[in-house]
C-alpha cells in the first residue's frame, strides 16, 4: 500500500476524487470532468482509461443534448457503473475470529465468529478465516468473486506495508497477512491493527459517529488504541500509531513481551485481572466469569475493574492533554463493565487539565465486540479501491 505523498497516493486520491465527482453530480464528458477535478487532459484521461477497465465506469452516448459536432459523433458521457456484490470484514482476534458480510451500502447480509488461539498458530488461523468466508459467501448465494473488497483486523502492529512488525505477536512476526489471505482465496485485503480497526468501525457506525476527535480504547486481552484526529484516523509514520498498552507506566516493571519493561499492558489485561482475582475466589475465573460477576455487584470484581479503568485513565489523561479529544470510546471485552468506565472517568478527572477533562464524554462502544469486523468493512470499502482494484 502506498503512503506518504507518493505517486500512487496521488493517484489513489485523484481517483477518489474522480468517483466522488461522478457520485455527486452525474454521468458527464471527460472535458467537464477536466473543469470539475482542476486535472490535466492527460490526467483525467489515464485515471478514466484505469476506472474502465476495472469496470468502474460505464461510456454512454449523450442523445439528450443536442451538439454541433462536425464528424456526426455525439458525445460520450461517462458514469459509475452500479455497485453489486459484498464487501468483507474480518477480524482476528487473540481467542477469535469473526467475519462479516455487507453490502456496497455497508448492510450486513452475513455475520458470524467461532473461537480459537492465535497465539499459536497464524497459518490456522488463516485457514479458518477462509474457511469461514467461504461458508458466509456459499450462504449468502454469492461467490468469491463477488467480493469487491476484504478488510482485515489483525491483533498487533501492522505497518504501512501489510506486514506484523514486533515481537508482540511473536509467530505472526514479518508475516504479511494478506498475502495468507490471498494464497487462501485470492482475495486481496487491506489489513489493519484490530483497535484502528475498532476506532473506524465506533467512528462510522457506532458511538463516535459525527465526533472528530476521539479515543478508541480496546480493553480485551491486551490494550490497544486508535486515536481520531480531526475525523481521521492517526496512522503515524510506520503505521503503528496508538500503542497505548506499551506506554511505559513503571521504569522498574516487570518484563513486557514487547521487549521494553513496566508496559500498562503488564499491569492492566484480561489474564492480569484473572490473576488478581482467582486467589480470592474459590471457583475458576476467566474473564466472562468476571464480568459476570461484576454485573451482579461482586464487590472483589467491581474493584478490580475500577483500579484497572484508572490505571488505563492516567494513561489517557496524558493523551488526552495532548490531543483535546470530546470521547474516549470503550470497547472489546471490558468496554461494557461499568466500574472500569468509572475508573476512567475518575482518572481523567484527576489527572487531565480541568478543561480538557470537562470536554470528554468516556462511554463504552456502541459496537461492543462487533466494532472490529465493523471497521474492516468500511476499511473494504474505503475509495477508490472497492471499485478499482478487483
Ligand atoms: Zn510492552
């Protein structure tokens, strides 16, 4: 994927802009799509040459105006061919994985996740990705090759080039998931960390939806983040932006497995908090069990939580005075438990400038565990490759 105002991003955008002429203002010449777009008769006339052939753009004759062409030739306008298909989202988590079906529309026809441990083994859980795919499209009558797009979330650092890039998921390093992918089903898939995945998925259908300045937290097995700035979402210069469970909370931490020591992520997780809890309890916890038990007002599970959520929330506070955002939004396993929410509140409160605190509005996702899959899908459908690259 190209990136940082090169010749293909130039090109990606040029198209984009092409497409949203077209989308606004109807079927036209290519000399008043020249005056429209600001491009060059050269310019207009190779990225209309490309949208052809990739089927994007239908030619029509123009019978409706009348025209003084000297050869007898009416002139041909130039429209966006109409839509059809599905668009995939996918998202792979460190104890799941989920796919999603949806329209051009963004309406999902298709939705379904079956459980296993990525930790281990990336090839499998490629497989099951395809495998799943495959069954969703078989049902939803559909094939392979009515996919105009696949976002793909993948649970740890993903650079600009597609490619896993430290040690956080050590058997996935310098594998590019889209390649496994497309050996799988010769699809071709964008591919993004699961929180910026979240992020666009609260951003475009859920609870940051119409905000341009937000937090997305992703609170499950690790912690993971996707912040929005000004209505984008922050990539930063290799693609890694927002590694919010690897901010250093104690010079003299334990170990992290990312190779730096005292990380949020070892003091705030999801088996952290089994950790904590279990020898308080005579029963085997996992982490549903814990929410469980802190939807019923255990007090011992209602704590942890809390000092977690503050934990999390002076991290955030930080953040939070460098960037001004109106929301942090909550979301993966832990985003709907209440008395983390509250820990994050309070922390802000006491540790953002009391401006910057009284701005932000902390809710959990509105996406829940869905919000992953729900930003691959606008990632799939992200311009102009849904209609250029098939
Ligand atoms: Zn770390």
């Amino acid at each position: 994927m190209a990136h940082g105002g090169s010749l293909g991003e130039l090109r990606a955008a040029n198209l984009a802009l092409v497409i949203s002429i077209l989308e606004q203002a109807g079927p036209m010449s290519r000399a008043d799509l020249m005056r429209r777009t600001g491009l060059s008769r050269s310019t207009v006339s190779s990225l209309v040459v490309q949208l052809l052939e990739h089927g994007a753009l239908v030619e029509q004759v123009d019978r409706g105006t009348p025209y003084k062409g000297r050869s007898g030739r009416p002139p041909i306008l130039l429209e966006l061919a109409s839509v059809t298909g599905v668009v995939a989202g996918v998202d792979v988590g460190h104890r799941h994985v989920r796919v999603a079906l949806a329209r051009p529309d963004s309406t999902v026809v298709q939705e379904r996740s079956t459980s296993l441990d990525v930790d281990d083994s990336p090839r499998e859980s490629m497989d099951r990705v395809a495998t799943l795919l495959d069954e969703l499209l078989a049902e939803s009558g559909h094939t392979r090759a009515d996919v105009r797009g696949v976002g793909l979330g993948i649970p740890g650092p993903v650079d600009h080039e597609g490619r896993m890039t430290s040690g956080i998921l050590p058997t996935w390093r310098g594998l590019r998931p889209a390649d496994e992918l497309a050996e799988r089903t010769g699809l071709t898939a964008r591919v993004h960390n699961d929180a910026h995945l979240g992020a666009r998925g609260e951003l475009a259908y859920g609870a940051a939806r119409g905000h341009r300045d937000v937090i997305y937290v992703k609170a499950s097995t690790g912690i993971g983040a996707g912040l929005i700035v000004d209505g984008q979402l922050v990539k930063g210069a290799t693609g890694i932006a927002g590694e919010l469970g690897h901010v250093q909370v104690d010079v003299n931490g334990v170990m992290c497995r990312c190779g730096s020591r005292g990380c949020l992520e070892t003091e705030v997780s999801g088996p952290k908090l089994v950790g904590l809890l279990q020898p308080a309890y005579d029963e085997r916890l996992t982490i549903p069990r814990i929410l469980e038990l802190a939807e019923s007002g255990d007090p011992g599970a209602n704590r942890a939580l809390n000092d977690s959520g503050r934990r999390i929330g002076r991290v955030l506070a930080n953040i939070a005075n460098l960037l001004n955002p109106e929301q942090v939004v909550v979301g993966g396993t832990f985003g709907a438990a209440p008395a983390l929410l509250a820990g994050i509140r309070d922390a802000l409160d006491r540790y953002s400038q009391p401006t910057t605190a009284a701005a932000i509005s902390v809710l959990g996702g509105a996406l829940g565990e869905r919000a992953e899959v729900m930003g691959a899908i606008a990632v799939a459908l992200d311009p102009p490759r849904m209609v250029v690259d098939r």
